[in-house]
C-alpha cells in the first residue's frame, strides 16, 4: 500500500507492479523497491557481479566485508550476496509509514549506494 502511494507521487512513467517498484535516481543509480508482506518496504540494488570461485572472489568478499563492518554503525544498508552467489547487493528495510518517510529511506539509501558503487569498482573482477 506505501509503495503504491509512493509510485504515485514519483508520476507515470516508473514501472510498479504492485508490490515492486523499479526506479533510476540521479540517471545513475537503478533501485527497486519491494513490499513486503508486513508492510515494510526493501530498497536494494544490484552492485556488481562476483567473480567464479577463486582467490579472486575471495579478495572481493573479505574486501566488501571489511567495509560492510565498518559501516554497520552509521548505515542501516547492508551487504548481501545473493542465493546464487552470483552478485553482490546493497539493501535496506525500510518500516516507511508514510510517503515522506519511505522518500527520505530511499535518499538517505542513495547516499550509502554512492560510497559503495566507488568501493567495489576500485575492487579488482
């Protein structure tokens, strides 16, 4: 219901599916938002691809770990690999109760997602 709210202020042409919003800030960064079935509302993005298994996965792990455990206290965005352990992800929940709030969520997510984006590409593939 939030989500549908939000789509709705952002105008016509961002695509929402009901429960899934997809959106470009800034014409750089792509997000998607989804609707939980608790309300709350996940805010992720896709950061980069993972090398095959390897040293070199290895470095990018323990480099993306090391900066997720430094950021723990100031960010609520985490790290994630996903079920296929084929790529890395920023994301956050939001319990968003309004419009505004999940709009401030979403910058303040933006933000996080810009010192991240800079981090894993100085990482070596």
């Amino acid at each position: 219901m939030i989500l549908e709210q939000y789509a709705a202020t952002l105008g016509q042409d961002i695509p929402f599916t009901g429960t899934r919003l997809s959106m470009t800030v800034d014409d750089r960064y792509r997000l998607q938002l989804l609707e939980r079935p608790d309300g709350r509302v996940l805010v992720r993005t896709r950061l980069r691809s993972l090398p095959d298994a390897g040293p070199a996965r290895d470095e990018v792990l323990r480099h993306c770990a090391r900066l997720a455990c430094g950021r723990m206290s100031s960010s609520p965005a985490a790290c994630a690999v996903d079920a296929r352990e084929s790529g890395l992800w920023l994301q956050q929940l939001s319990d968003a109760g309004s419009t505004q709030v999940l709009d401030e969520h979403v910058g303040a997510f933006v933000n996080e997602l810009a010192f991240w984006v800079g981090a894993v590409q100085n990482e070596s593939t």
